[in-house]
C-alpha cells in the first residue's frame, strides 16, 4: 500500500470519528490502567459492568488494596480470568504506592514493570491517559491491519513498528482508536460489513465485497 493511500483511509476515518477515544469507562489513569488489565479476554462491555461496581468503591492503589485480593475479587468476578486479574490488581496497586507515589507512571519501562502489564497495556495507558502517539495492537488491530494491506505483519510487535513507521504524524495519536472500532464495527472477524465500510475502495483484501456503484 503506497503512502498515498495509507493517508486517505486514516482522512476517512477521521472525518467519520473526529475525537475517537476508549470504550472502556474511567475517569482517571488509574481507573484506565485498572480497566485496561481487567480487559484482557474479555469485552469492555463486561469490564464496565465491573468496573462501575469497583470504581465507587475503591478507585485509588490504596482503596483497592484496602479491599484485600478477596474482596476484589467480589467485584469483578463476572469477568473472565478474574482471580489472576486480581492478584495482578493488587500487585500493581502496592508497587504503584512503594514505587510511585500512588500515581501512574508515564514511562513505558515502569509501566511494563508492574504486574499483569504488558507492551498493549503500557502502549492503551500511555496513548489513552497521556496522549503519547503510542498504537496498541489487539486482535482488532492486527486483523485490519493485515486484511487491508495498511500494515501487514507476522505479529503484534511487527504491526505495531509497521503502523508506527506508514501512520503519517498528524493521524498517530489517534490511529490506535480508529482501528479498533474499525475492527470492532466494520472489519469483523468473520463477515467483514464491506458494504457499508468507508474505506472500502481503498482496502487491498481480495475477498471483499463491493458495493454495486463501486464494481
């Protein structure tokens, strides 16, 4: 796909959601780093349902850990892999107090250090909570990326370089939220809505469906 290209879908996209932002509910980075290590395997739908039962309760490291893993416990345990995800909680809430002051660090060095946090997660936080240009890729992400020929890659690492490298600077802060939705909505696993896609015209997957004014 040439530059050319690559910079009018991410113009689509961008006149179709000008102010795109997460799906998932919080209202600082902590409640975001929370949500986000809740999410893994699960939908930000059911991580919300969760999350609004959590957060009134106990939305700082302290107050969570306050809780006990237990109690957590109690309040996500309609998520998948709960247990894990609440040692993880509250293994991240004492370090985030020992090592920081109780705060969200920005780097991704001391973000990756903390429990359940990985190279998505820091990449979510940095990009969602401190506007950094980051792109975390998802099974959405990696999908659309690959199917429309924007980023081809093996792997999420290779994607993620490759969509760092071909997003032209002005769409990169906000390309990680347009790709997602675009999976999540349009550019399904199974029976991608080609018909009603923005960018279909410009999507190099040889098996799409055309609209009949574009055949």
């Amino acid at each position: 796909m040439n530059p050319a290209k690559r910079h009018q879908i991410f113009s689509r996209l961008r006149d179709a959601n000008p102010a795109p932002t997460t799906e998932l509910h919080y209202s600082t980075p902590f409640e975001l780093l929370v949500a986000v290590v809740l999410s893994a395997q699960a939908t930000d739908v059911g991580v919300n349902k969760a999350t609004a039962r959590l957060f009134p309760v106990a939305n700082t490291p302290a107050a969570i850990l306050q809780l006990g893993e237990d109690g957590l416990k109690q309040h996500i345990k309609t998520i998948g892999l709960y247990q894990t995800k609440a040692k993880n909680v509250i293994g991240l809430c004492r370090q985030l107090l020992e090592l920081h002051g109780g705060e969200v660090p920005r780097e991704r060095d001391a973000l990756e250090a903390l429990p359940g946090v990985g190279r998505k997660t820091a990449n979510v936080v940095m990009n969602t909570a401190f506007g950094e240009a980051t792109i975390a890729v998802d099974t959405h992400i990696f999908r659309v990326s690959n199917r429309t020929g924007l980023a081809p890659g093996k792997n999420v690492r290779q994607v993620e370089d490759r969509l760092l490298k071909f997003t032209p600077e002005e769409f990169r802060r906000d390309a990680h939220h347009w790709l997602i939705l675009h999976g999540r909505y349009v550019c399904k696993a199974l029976k991608p809505e080609c018909m009603r896609c923005g960018i279909v015209d410009l999507c190099e997957y040889k098996q799409k469906r055309l609209p009949p004014e574009l055949k």
